[in-house]
C-alpha cells in the first residue's frame, strides 16, 4: 500500500493479548477451586475491582482526578435495589438501569470536572459526592436512609441461574459481569478514542492544536466512567440483596483513590491487580490486627508514591523488561 | 485573489498593556511570510489571537474570508489553520508514530471512533508514517518521544502540526534551541512544503528569516510597524532603528 517500509507490529502488538494476560484472567477460576469458603469475598474483589477500572478510564486515561466516584458507585446501587425492590429484579435490566442512571449522573456533573484543574476537581467530585450521600440519607421513604434498603428481591440470571447461599452463582455473575465490561475498556482505550484520551492526560495543551475536541472527550470519558462505576455498584446490590447508605461514603471514594494508585494508572490492570493485593492484604492484616491493619497499609502507600511512582504494574513492568524480547 | 488569512484591527488587553494594539494583517495564499520584532513585541500573542488560543479584546479574524473570532482553537484546526508551539508541547510518553498518528486520526475524524483498535486503522497510519519519512524520523518511529534528543522533538512538533494537513500554517520559532547544523536541515523541510500550505514564522534568526520570507511585517509593541518585502525591510530606517542594526550590519 504505501511505498514506506516501517515495521508496525510494535503498534499493533499494543492491542493484541498478552499471553501474561490469559494468565491473569484464569485467576478467578483458580480462585474458586482453592479458596471454596470465601466466595463472598471473592465476588467484593470482583465488584471493587470494577469500580476502580472505572476510576482508571477517568484517571489513568482522561487524567480527572476524582474524589468522589462513590457518588456513581452508589447511584448504581440505589437504581438497582429500588428497581428490584418495585418488581424489576431481572439482574441484567438492574445493571442496565444502574449504567443508565449513574451516567446520567456523570453526563450532567461532568460539566463541574471540566472547569479548572485538579484541586478544583477534587473538590468538586468530593462535593457532589456529599450532596448526593447526604440526600440519600435524608430521603428516608425512598432510600432506608441509615437502615439501608430493604426488600431487594433479585431474579434468577437470565432466568436460570438463582444467587444461591454459598455465593457461587453471585461469584461467577460478578465475574463474568467484571470480564466483558473489562473486556469493552480494553477495546475502548485502544481505539483511537482511547489514544486521544492519553493525549489529553499527557499534553492536554496540545489537543485542541490538533483538531481535538477537549472538552467533548473528557465529558464522554467522564460519563463512561460514572456508568462502569454504576455497574459495580449494582453488581453489589444485587450480590447483596441489600443496599447500605455507605456505598456512597467518602471512604470508598478515598480508598479507591487508594487501591488505584497502589495498583497503578493507565493500564486497566493495574486497577484489578490493586484491588486483588488491596483486599487480600486487608483481609489477612485485619484478621492479625483488627485494630491497627491500616498502618501497614499507610506505610505501603507511603512508599509506593515516593520509590514507585506507577505502583504495583510499575514495578512489574520494571521487572519483565529485561527478559522481554528486543523488537 | 482573497486573503487565505487576515484579521482586522485585531487587539488584546491584559489590564492597561496591550499585548497586541490594532493588527490588520492580510496574508495572500501559498505566501511565506514571516512576523519579525524584537522580544515582546506580541508575535506570540498575535499567533495565539489568530488560532483562538486567545480571545481577542476587539477586532476579527478571517480564515478564508469567514469570520472565524468566536471559533475555538479545535474548529480552526479543522478550517485548516494549525500552529506549532515555540516551547515544544508533544506527548511525552507516546511514540512518535503514536504521536502522529494521534493527529491523523483527529484529521480523518476517528477520534470518536472507540471500538477498533487504532492498530487497525490502516489509512491512517500508513499517512502517520508517510509523514514521518518525509521528515526523516523513520528510524524512531518506534520511539518514546521523551528519550529523543531536542532537535528530534522539535521535528516532531512540526510532524503534528502537518499531520493536520494545514491550509496556513503558524510556525512559532520552529528553530529555538536547536544548534544550527540542525535548524538548517529544519529549514530546508520547511522550505519543500509546497505551496498550497500558506506558512507564517515567528523567527529570530535574522538570516533565516531572509533566506526563507517573501514578506515581512514588523511588530512593535504589540502593533504593526510596517510590512513589505524583505529586501524593502531592510533598507527601512524605522525598522533598522528599533530591531534590526547589527543584525544587519553583521
């Protein structure tokens, strides 16, 4: 076709799988064989591993800094539990329901994120967050207010598959609902939707010089990252059957935050294998030390942002750069 | 014939300084044209009037004969008015095929597109690397842009600015801080685009400017101070008296 000889599989190699990548997604089948008795804990990993994916196409991709991303985390969660609670409790509508309103959410609070820069984000992803936690907690009719929601009556999956007592159908749900929506990022931040993306968080100057409209891409980033959150909160609804007024607390947006920068920004993985080390490293910690677990983990994040600035998949990076084959 | 660009008694404020004082420039197609003055004279202001990197305070701009005052930056670019910058903006951590063919995409209109892997746009890559061969960065296609030497990265600044396929195309001192072997290979890529790219620098470098300039005009103090050709210019007292002397003489 054209007359240039470049080699250009080095950029088609970008968006092909790894075979590391295969690896890693055998994991939750290994999971389920050695660790029978924490399904429960398993489908949280799941669900949060989700939510942050979302935080990392905002973050690790549009470069929004947010404190706030419970807000949709929650909304999800509300729109799920009150859709099932009111006789819509098919699983896949509640999580279309949940997408729905937690980008509508995003769309229109995206407008906010756009204006300033990061202190002004933070501030306002944190404000909006409150608005919302706190409406949730005072529209006691609608939402139970601080006794949480109840009465989530959640159908069969696809009409087969009931959510039984061990946890089982929750955990291959959470699972499978976590693979294809990972699944869609992956194809997302290899289009050149996506390579725009990293051009705004890289040189956000640049981008309207060549053509691109900035603040379009980030709206639509923002409202794509507000509906995964939505679906994670809606898979925890649902795996739950209930709804607690903290899946829209600050503490999960800050632990998310969290979780992201230990795992790593703008890779996708680095926000799955965070949450794997997150909550397995809190679950042993706190199982030693109920009380005082969280100082290992302020140590970790201490020394992850001083000597490892892309977190857990930097340093895997480092690691396998040497054994990797010269191109 | 219709000015590919002009603007229109075109001013900025910042408080009680004019940064740029009632500019009416008229720039005729396929020209070279080059913006000269001594520092703070507003050539850089005036470049960032023209593309909408700044609202003007009052007066036009039209590219093409359309009034294009109230457009943003990304609209011009699609007009096919395209700038570089003087203080290099590039995506550090992309490659320079990347890079490139992040602005071919935003040209072709794909930036939307957010199921196909870009590696599959072939067309567009195919063009990325057309341009980088034309430009002879071939050889670090593959690389990262942060690990290449300054006058690479200045080259790629102008990659992205012609991957946009520009009409009229701003170069804001596209030679600043390369050593001078290199800011004459720059120079001479400069020269080979053809014409229907209309080109306006910003340059110090007096011999450049004569080498390459059909036309000049001469800011002062955030005005225009005259404009005509070079060999004109150089003869012009007022101008040898604020800007030009030695650079002349020499």
């Amino acid at each position: 076709m054209t007359p240039v000889k470049l080699d250009l599989s080095p950029l088609r190699r970008a968006a092909a799988w790894h075979w590391a990548e295969y690896a890693f997604w055998l994991l939750p089948l290994v999971a389920y064989f050695v660790f029978p008795k924490n399904l429960a804990l398993l489908s949280q990993i799941a669900i949060t591993a989700l939510f942050c994916l979302s935080l990392d196409l905002i973050l690790g991709y549009a470069g929004i800094v947010s404190l706030g991303h419970a807000a949709f985390f929650g909304l999800g969660a509300y729109a799920a539990g009150l859709m099932a609670k009111y006789g819509w409790g098919d699983p896949l509508l509640g999580l279309a329901g949940a997408a729905l309103a937690a980008a509508a959410a995003g769309f229109l609070t995206s407008f906010l994120v756009l204006r300033g820069a990061d202190l002004t984000r933070l501030m306002v992803t944190l404000g909006v967050s409150m608005m919302l936690y706190e409406a949730a907690n005072k529209l006691t009719d609608f939402t139970g207010g601080v006794d949480g929601l109840q009465g989530v009556d959640i159908q069969p999956v696809l009409g087969m598959f009931s959510f039984d007592l061990y946890g089982k159908t929750a955990y291959w749900y959470s699972v499978a609902v976590l693979f294809l929506m990972f699944w869609v990022a992956r194809r997302l931040v290899h289009s050149p939707f996506g390579l725009s993306l990293r051009g705004i968080r890289q040189n956000v100057g640049r981008m309207p010089a060549i053509g691109a409209p900035v603040n379009a891409r980030l709206v639509a980033a923002y409202t794509i990252g507000a509906a995964y959150a939505g679906v994670a909160g809606a898979l925890l609804t649902q795996t739950t059957q209930f709804v607690s007024l903290d899946v829209m607390a600050f503490s999960r947006s800050a632990e998310l935050l969290l979780i992201l920068v230990l795992g790593g920004t703008g890779s996708l993985y680095g926000a799955l294998i965070g949450t794997m080390v997150f909550m397995a490293a809190h679950h042993f910690l706190s199982d030693i030390n109920p009380q005082y677990w969280q100082f290992w983990l302020g140590a970790a994040l201490v020394l992850i942002v001083l000597f490892a600035r892309d977190g857990i998949m930097g340093l895997l990076r480092k690691l396998s750069a040497p054994a990797r084959t010269p191109s | 014939m219709t000015p590919v660009l002009q603007t229109r008694n075109l001013s900025k404020r910042f408080g009680g300084f004019f940064a740029s004082k009632d500019v009416s420039l008229s720039i005729e197609p396929g020209a070279r044209h080059a913006l000269i003055g001594p520092n703070g004279a507003g050539k850089t202001t005036l470049i960032n009037l023209l593309t909408g990197f700044l609202e003007p305070s009052a007066g036009e701009v039209f590219l093409k004969g359309e009034d294009v005052t109230r457009l943003a930056q990304h609209q011009r670019v699609k007009r096919g008015l395209v700038r570089t910058f003087q203080i290099n903006r590039l995506f550090a951590e992309m490659t320079v095929l990347e890079s490139v063919t992040l602005s071919v995409c935003e040209r072709l209109g794909l930036g939307w597109n957010w199921w196909r892997p870009v590696g599959d746009h072939t067309a567009a890559i195919d063009e990325a690397a057309e341009l980088l061969a034309t430009l002879r960065l071939l050889d670090v296609a593959h690389t990262q842009t942060r690990s290449l030497a300054y006058g690479r990265q200045r080259m790629i600044e102008i990659a992205l600015a012609l991957a946009a396929k520009p009409q009229v195309l701003l170069l804001d001192e596209p030679a600043a801080g390369v050593p001078t072997d290199e800011s004459r290979e720059l120079f001479e890529t400069i020269a080979q685009l053809p014409r229907e790219v209309t080109i306006v620098l910003i340059e110090h470098d007096m011999d450049l400017v004569f080498r390459f300039a059909e036309r000049i005009s001469v800011l002062v103090g955030g005005a225009l101070l005259t404009e005509d050709l070079p060999e004109v210019i150089a003869r012009d007292r007022r101008v040898r008296e604020v800007y030009l002397g030695e650079a002349l003489d020499g």
